[in-house]
C-alpha cells in the first residue's frame, strides 16, 4: 500500500541512473537528449515506475560515459566488472 507523502521503492539501477546524472551535473533533459530518449521517459525510469529495455539501458550507460555492467553495480565499480 502506497503512503501519500513517501516515494515508491525504487530499483537500484532507478538509483545509481539518478545518482550518475546527478553526478555528471546533467539535467534529466540533457541526459534524454544524450541517450536519444524523451525526457519524461527518462523521469519515469529513475522514479522506479518503469522498467528500461536493455536497448534504452544501453543508450543511458554510453551517454553517462559507464558500461552497462557498471550500471548494475552495487558497490564501487572499480572491480573492474564490465558487461556490455
């Protein structure tokens, strides 16, 4: 049951999206821009309420510069894991 005033759970992979955007002071709309996506897609991505195809993973992971496999990542990604 959803409580008015709490965000929904959102995926790890929602996060660490939102938190590298975040990172690369990149706006959702320049990061839509970049990954060629519209960008309340994108909003709709990081706010856990959908689920991204590997194709649109993709596309976000190489306009944020990380491979897929980084995206993925829980911990620090310098375990040198790379899934493309």
């Amino acid at each position: 049951m959803f409580v008015s005033g709490r965000p929904p759970t959102t995926s790890p992979l929602a996060r660490k999206i939102r938190q590298l955007r975040r990172q690369r002071e990149l706006s959702q709309e320049a990061l839509a821009a970049a990954a060629g996506m519209h960008p309340k897609h994108l909003s709709e991505i990081e706010r856990g309420n959908k689920d991204p195809r590997a194709t649109t993973v993709a596309r976000l992971a190489e306009a944020l510069g990380v491979t897929v496999g980084e995206l993925y990542d829980q911990g620090d990604s310098a375990g040198g894991k790379h899934l493309q």
